[in-house]
C-alpha cells in the first residue's frame, strides 16, 4: 500500500515540472563556459592568506577619512589582486593554440581588464569588465565598480547582450567560423524572447555598451561577496578563452592557526583567512609563472601599511 502510494505521489510531482528556457545571459554563460571546458586543460591551486594584520590596517584606513568614498574590503582585494597581477603579468594575457599543429602564442596584455562576476537585482549574477584596473587609484577602482552597480540596476541586459553577441559573431564570421556563427544567430532568433518566469531584469531599460560586457583579459570571481557569513573555498574555476587564467576570492573566515610572532617564535591563536583560488591554463602557464602573484599576495598580507599608498 505504502509502496503505491509512493509511487503515486512520484507521479503527482512528475505532473509540477518547471521548463526554463535559457535567457541571453544564460546562453552566454553557457556558450562561453563550455568552449573554455572543451579547450583548457585546468590546473587550480589554493593559497590561503593569512589576512589578520591586513584586516585590521583596512579598519583603520577606513576609520582615517581619507577617501571621500566608502572603501569596501571587497575592492581592497580586488587592489591586492591587481598587484599580483602586476608581479606576474603572464596571468594577463590570452592564448592562441592550433592543436593540428602544436603551435601557439601568449599576448601578455599591457592593461588589466577584469571581468566580474556581479549580482543583478534578482539575485543573477552577470560579468562585466572592469576595465584598466592597474591604471587606478583605490577610489577610482571604487567609483567605476559603483557606477556599474548603479547602471545595472535599471538596465535591460537582454537587449545588451544581444547587442553585444551581434558584434562578436561579426567578428568570429570575418575570422571564418561560419557554422559557429550559424548556431550562434539560430540561438539567438529561437526561444530569445522566453526569459525565466520571475526574473527582475527590467525590459526596456538603458543598455549597458560593449566595453561594460566585453571579454576582458583575466577574470575574478568573489564568492565572498556573494555568500556572506559562510565557510567555504572555490575549488576549480572556468577560464574564459581566450584568457589563461581566474582567480576566486573566498569567504574570509577565521580560523585557530600556528602563526609567527617575530623571526622564531611561534603562537596558536584565531586568525582571519582568505583563500585565493588561482585556476590556471597549463597549456600557457605552470607554477613558475604563477609562484610570483602568490609571493606578492604575501608580501602584501605580511606589510599591510603598503595599502597606505594605494
């Protein structure tokens, strides 16, 4: 009897099934993830910093007034990331690999551009392009991040990705890929228009321009901005071709470690950890080009005052 009425509430539920149509933004995620996990072979590593001094050097730059806006802790690694970035610039570079032929090229990229991944209203997330971030002063990466927010609170982000994905199948059509961009328009034209049921992305709205959308050269994904009040590490991340590398900012969280007092001495006590995930293209790079972004992620977290000067 029990096993009937098992079966029957099976039935009852098969009979509440939800289809979603994938919208614009979920087919570029999905486009562009898939293409990286086809080509990339990933190799990811943790560090863990221990961000004790750095946390309390940021309270006090924010106790000081200096900047005339609210600096936020997420921006602040962001800048830490940047100088990482900058020690080791192989990670800001994109790759270019014939498999037929074994050959290929890594452009190191003089700018740093950054996509991120950002929350819309509804709770989606959405990667713009931070653009030149290693060209700036800790305020105006702050006030470019803010005005993205802002903007993409009353944009309509179907309407720009789909302007945005016309110009880049432009542009993979006069590279020759024409069955790809075949598909590509037929995605786009079937089913465009049936977007999740619920979604807050307003219609009709401004459009945000290719340079807000566009790929940039290396990507960072901040999971503690995201999840707040957890525990938890990024284990593996999508590298987006043509980049070779993403970075994850975990959840800072505290945690009973061994820590060095002065230059022998050593303590157990509560200390505040980051954990960085650092995924990486193993075609382009190995840990000899990433060793450098991981010692100046230490210096930085060892010597917080540096964060003075930023």
């Amino acid at each position: 009897m029990n096993i009937l009425k098992d079966k029957a509430d099976c039935l009852i539920m098969d009979n509440f099934e939800k289809k979603i149509n994938f919208n614009m933004r979920k087919k570029t995620i999905a486009s562009v993830t898939q293409e990286g996990w086809q080509e990339i072979p990933h190799v990811s590593y943790i560090y863990e910093a221990d961000a004790t001094k750095f946390y309390e050097e940021f309270r006090k730059l924010k106790a000081s007034g200096r900047y005339k806006r609210d600096i936020s802790f997420n921006t602040l690694l962001l800048r830490v990331i940047v100088e990482g970035i900058k020690a080791a610039p192989q990670l800001n570079a994109e790759i270019r690999y014939n498999t037929f032929l074994i050959s290929g090229r890594v452009t190191i990229k003089e700018k740093i551009n950054i996509n991120m991944p950002v929350l819309l209203p509804g709770g989606e997330m959405m990667t713009v392009n931070l653009r030149d971030m290693g060209g700036k002063s800790l305020e105006a990466m702050t006030e470019q991040i803010e005005g993205i927010k802002e903007i993409i609170k009353n944009c309509d982000m179907e309407r720009s990705l789909l302007k945005v994905g016309l110009k880049d199948s432009l542009r993979k059509l006069h590279q020759g890929k024409v069955i790809e961009v075949a598909g590509r328009g037929l995605g786009m034209v079937i089913g465009h228009r049936k977007t999740e049921e619920g979604s807050s992305v307003k219609k009709n709205g401004s459009l945000l321009d290719r340079e807000a959308l566009d790929q940039g050269t290396i990507t960072v994904s901040n999971l503690g901005a995201a999840v707040k009040g957890t525990k938890g590490r990024i284990g593996l991340l999508d590298i987006i071709p043509p980049q070779v590398c993403a970075i994850g900012i975990g959840v800072l969280q505290e945690e009973s470690r061994v820590y060095l007092v002065e230059e022998r001495e050593t303590r157990v006590g509560i200390r505040k950890v980051i954990p960085f995930t650092i995924a990486f293209d193993h075609r382009a790079l190995d840990f000899g080009e990433v060793a450098p972004f991981i010692n100046r992620l230490e210096a930085v977290f060892n010597n917080p005052a540096v964060i003075r000067n930023w």
